[in-house]
C-alpha cells in the first residue's frame, strides 16, 4: 500500500495570534499539494485564529500538548476535547522537549495517547534517542522501550490512524542531521517493531515522520526513504522554506 505523506510544522513557543495569521497568510500558496496531509501544529493561543486563518485550504490544525482530564480544577491547562472542538485535527504526543523539560514520562504519554483518540484526535506520537544514547548504541532498545510503553493498550484500528515521529534529540534545533540512511534505519525498526506488536497491515499502515533539521535541503532525500512517510518540522515550518519540503 501507498502510504500518504504528512508534513507537519512544530511552531513550538514562537508566533503571536496576529503573526500567526500573517505567516498562514504567506505560507497558504506555498503548501498547496493535495498529495500531502499539511499540518500547522500551534501555540494554544494560536489555535484559534489559525483554524480560521486556513479554512478552505488544505491545511489541517494540530497542537503541541494537552492534559489528560477533559475538565477541572487544572490551572492553566487545556483538555482534548477542548481542542476537538476548536477544530484541531491532530496532537503532538512525548516531544522531547515535553519529556526533558517538563518531565512527562512514558505513563502520561500513554494515557496521552488514549485521551487523544477518545476525543477524536490524531496522535503525532514522538520517539527519540538522545546524543549519549546514540553513541553507546543503545538507542534501539530505547527507542523500542518508549514505543511499547506508549502505545500500551492502544488498538491495532488506532495505531493505524497514528502517526510517529521519529526525532533523534541530538538532531533538534541543532542543524545535525540524521543521514537518511540512519533515518531510514530506525524508521524501518519501529515499522518492524509494530509488526510485532501488531501485525503485518497495521505496520504496513501507520506512517512513521523523521524529525530533527529537516529542512528544505535535505527534505527531498530523507523522504525518498520507504520507511519515511514525511517530515515533523521545526524551525523551517516558520518560515516560506516549509513549502519547499511540502513539495520536496
């Protein structure tokens, strides 16, 4: 089966609401490619005014985090279905820098993970070895480790509809790389990790994204890998290069 690329921007804490709706302004002829899901994941505050900034586009609305309860007594925090009904599409799950600094462990993102899909999100599932880890070449069972431990007691129906991002923490704001055959290496191992876990179809369905400095040079040869269904962009997303990976 053809797997359908997603591209997906991680604005991280950047953009006010106003500059938000200036860059979906400047970005909307840029990402056309109806070939590719295009998916803006924003600043809560964005969510709004971006979901409106894009309608009649091809561009979907994800965003960064959220708290397991739907409502409650949770300062400052915002729930899934809140979202949901803002018009967010997907959610980014166990970013590195959601683990590292604020120390969400692989419990919370399981149960992460299930809320999303019980109120109806898409799940962009990120998975990650550290430079340490990469140098004593265990990052395989890490990897592995994370995975499995997240997606406890998740369905195959829903893995199916998740997406994983594969984000080598070395690589993140760095400008490092991953080559794409190292890429393609650990893409195809967590492929072959849901075969286990799952089955053939369900492995063969999910998408798996490389994330870590892709940019608009290196995009079209980390997407040309068959285990590389498509790209979670940093830095670039913010800027007229992340249409030039779109349509890499």
């Amino acid at each position: 089966m053809s797997r359908r690329r997603i591209i997906a921007g991680n604005w991280k804490m950047n953009k006010t609401p106003s500059e938000a709706v200036a860059l979906c302004a400047e970005l909307k002829d840029l990402v056309k490619n109806d070939a590719v899901d295009v998916v803006y994941c924003v600043p809560a505050i964005d969510i709004v005014p971006v979901v409106d900034a894009v309608k009649g586009t091809n561009v979907l609305v994800g965003a960064e985090n959220f708290y397991i309860e739907d409502k409650g007594a949770f300062t400052g925090e915002i729930s899934a279905p809140m979202l949901k009904d803002a018009g967010v599409t997907y959610i980014i799950i166990g970013h590195s820098e959601r683990r590292d600094i604020f120390g969400e462990n692989d419990i919370l993102i399981n149960a992460k993970v299930k809320k999303a899909f019980a109120a109806g999100l898409k799940p962009i599932l990120c998975c990650g070895e550290s430079l340490a880890l990469r140098k004593a070449g265990t990052y395989a069972d890490w990897i592995k480790r994370q995975i499995t431990w997240d997606l406890d007691g998740v369905t195959a129906d829903q893995v199916k509809d998740l997406v994983i991002a594969y984000e080598p923490i070395w690589a993140i704001g760095t400008g490092e790389t991953a080559t794409a055959d190292q890429a393609q290496e650990v893409c195809k191992m967590i492929r072959d990790l849901i075969a286990e876990l799952y089955d053939a179809p369900t492995a063969e369905a999910v998408r798996i994204q490389y994330g870590g400095s892709m940019n608009a040079g290196n995009a079209a040869e980390l997407l040309s890998k068959p285990d590389i269904d498509g790209g979670l962009i940093g830095g670039a997303s913010l800027k007229a290069d992340f249409g030039k990976i779109v349509n890499a």
